[in-house]
C-alpha cells in the first residue's frame, strides 16, 4: 500500500493508528499484510464485526477513538486494547469494572478540552486533577498520556503531557493529529497519530 508507506515516512518515530472507520474487512487486510498492526475505530457497533473476523491475525492492536457512551463500556471493555477517549470518572471506572481478568490491563488516553469548549467533547483543564487521581486508583486501566482531536490545542496539550511528565507520571504518549493536521501535530511533539482518509481514501463500507 503506497499510501500506508508514505504516512509511515511522513511521521518518522511516530506510532500510526490507521483509522478504519466505514473500511471493509478486505481493505483492513492489506494494511495488515502490508506491516500494519494498529487500528482505531470510531463506533462499537461497526468495529466488532471487524474486531471478530480479523482474530486469525494474532498481533492486531485495537483503539477505541470515539465518544464513549456509558451502555457501551463493556463491549469496549472487552475488544479493545486502547482506549483514547476517556473524559469521566464514571467512564474509567466502568471500563474498570468491565475490563476482562484474562487481559491486561486497559491501555488508556485521556482527552483533552482545553478551550472547555461545551460542544467538544474531553475533560476539562479543572476537572483534570480528579480524573487523573481516579485513574491512578483503578487496577485494570493503564494511563498512557493525553489525547486531543483540536488542531488549535496540541501546543497546549503537549505543555500538559510535559507537566504530568515532570510530577513523576510515567505516561510517554501523546495522541495528536489526523490525515488533514498529522504533520503540525508531530512538529509539537505527538508520539501517535490516527490517520484515515490519507492511507485508505475516502471512507466506503
């Protein structure tokens, strides 16, 4: 897939999320016979399916990149290795609850609003301390850094990361940019992008 190789020179040491969002199962195939072995989903209803018929492949990292809906914690509980989109203290306790014995424990990203924006979707810069203090309590879930979907904001996210950083947080993961702001995220420090439309074209189902 030259596509795939090309975002893979583009974003040097940066890890690729290769979202699949409305991707069929023949298209994911060929991103993971051409080395791609991390995948993000946007809706629990459309990445089961995928997530059951690509079990044969052993080493498929899944991320869960959407909002979370309270209903839908367990099945992303289950199927998921990552999930980038915690917000709420309701949201990690439940994913801790409902996170499988025989798993390890839930790879996780919380993200960011920033401009406390009522529209967008992320905790709170106020609300951030609690979160974080939750999280560090719940056995099942691994706090992995921040995560962010405004362009405006990776600046401001990455002086985030930094500070936890340096109150002895031991998070190396910071999820930033897309197909159309990948480039100016890793200029301010991203260490994973989720890219969609630039490695598969526009979306089909």
């Amino acid at each position: 897939m030259k596509n795939l190789t090309d975002v893979l020179t583009q974003i040097g040491s940066a890890k690729l999320i290769a979202v699949t969002k409305q991707q069929n199962i023949a298209t994911i195939e060929k991103a993971i016979h051409a080395g791609q072995l991390a995948f993000g989903e946007n809706y629990i209803q459309e990445a089961l399916p995928k997530i059951s018929a690509l079990k044969k492949y052993k080493n498929i990292e899944w991320h869960f990149i959407g909002v979370i809906q309270a209903n839908k914690t367990r099945a992303i509980a289950e199927h998921f290795d990552w999930v980038q989109t915690v917000d709420r203290i309701k949201i990690a306790e439940r994913l801790n609850a409902q996170r499988p014995a025989h798993l390890p424990p839930m790879q996780i990203c919380i993200e960011l609003n920033i401009s406390d924006d009522k529209n967008k979707s992320g905790v709170t810069l106020k609300n951030l301390p609690d979160l974080i203090g939750c999280i560090k309590k719940l056995p099942r879930l691994h706090w992995r850094g921040f995560m962010t979907m405004v362009t405006q904001d990776f600046a401001a996210c990455r002086e985030i990361f930094l500070q936890w950083q340096e109150k002895g947080y031991a998070i190396d993961t910071l999820s930033m940019g897309a197909s159309n702001d990948f480039v100016e995220a890793i200029a301010q420090g991203s260490t994973m992008v989720r890219i969609g439309t630039k490695i598969f074209g526009e979306r089909h189902t």
